[in-house]
C-alpha cells in the first residue's frame, strides 16, 4: 500500500466532504446530509476547536477525512474517533492507517485519557477498523447520530 498521510482540513477540502456524503458511505450514520449541511460541516473542520480534523491522503491523493472531537462520555470528557474513505481507496487499509494516525495526534493533545469510536455494530468495515487500529471493544450501546436518530453501536477505546 501507498504511504497514507493525514493534512489539516483546508478551504479546498469542501468538494471532498460533498464527496463522502454519498449514500453509499452514509448508509450506516442516518444517509446523507442536504449540501447546506455538508458546507456547514466543512465550516466547523476549519476552525481551531476541541478537537482536529484531517485530510486522509494515498500517495499525495485525497482518499477521505479522520478526525477526533470532544465528547462526555459516561461522566468522563473523551475525544470521539471518526472516519470515512472514499470507495476507491477501501479495502487497502487506508482506514486502519488514518485510525492509527488520528489516535497519534489526539494522544499529542495530551488532554484526554481516552479516545472512543462508535460504529454501526452492524458495520463489519468500520469495526474491523477499531480492531486493527489498536482500538479495544468495550460492548454495545445505544447511540444518538445525527440527533434524533438511534442506532445500535460498538462502543471501542484505546487508553491515550
């Protein structure tokens, strides 16, 4: 596999985000967002917050985004790991790399204890993901994404 590298989200990185909110890879986060949502998204990756987000790239090439944010996780104050990849670049360990990666940089932050992901707990991909990534299954919880919506998830963690 070619080197995978993550970037700062940038100005240039909206048609990327239009990209990743293809049904395809939003089946198991409620479906796509209407565009208004998606440029509003890729409003708050550009601005310094609690947390970071990063282009996922394959050779020089955009292949997705990663990133992780600030979440009270049962009484304790966590970053949450997320992530979606292009269709091209699947399959190829692309994921596990920037799961692995992202880890790294929310452990430089040197704020959290911990750092939890929550896939789908049907969505084989993305929990394959947690498991090569380092990540340690904690069990299954009900989660609320996008607001309003519950889903049943795998509660993963890695210690930071």
């Amino acid at each position: 596999m070619t080197t995978t590298a993550l970037r700062p989200w940038s100005e240039g990185d909206l048609g990327l985000l239009r990209r990743l909110n293809a049904p395809e890879l939003t089946t198991h986060l409620g479906g796509p967002e209407t565009d208004d949502r998606v440029v509003e998204r890729h409003g708050r990756y550009l601005v310094p917050g609690d947390g970071r987000m990063f282009r996922v790239e394959v050779g020089g090439t955009p292949a997705g985004a990663v990133g992780y944010w600030a979440r009270s996780w049962r009484d304790e104050e966590v970053w949450e790991v997320g992530w979606s990849v292009l269709p091209e670049f699947q399959g190829r360990g692309v994921a596990s790399a920037a799961a692995r990666a992202v880890v790294e940089a929310a452990r430089a932050e040197g704020t959290r204890r911990e750092a939890h992901a929550f896939p789908s707990a049907d969505h084989a991909a993305s929990n394959g993901v947690c498991r090569r990534a380092g990540f340690a299954l904690l069990g299954e919880v009900d989660f609320e994404y996008p607001p309003g919506r519950w889903m049943r998830c795998h509660d993963w963690a890695v210690v930071l």
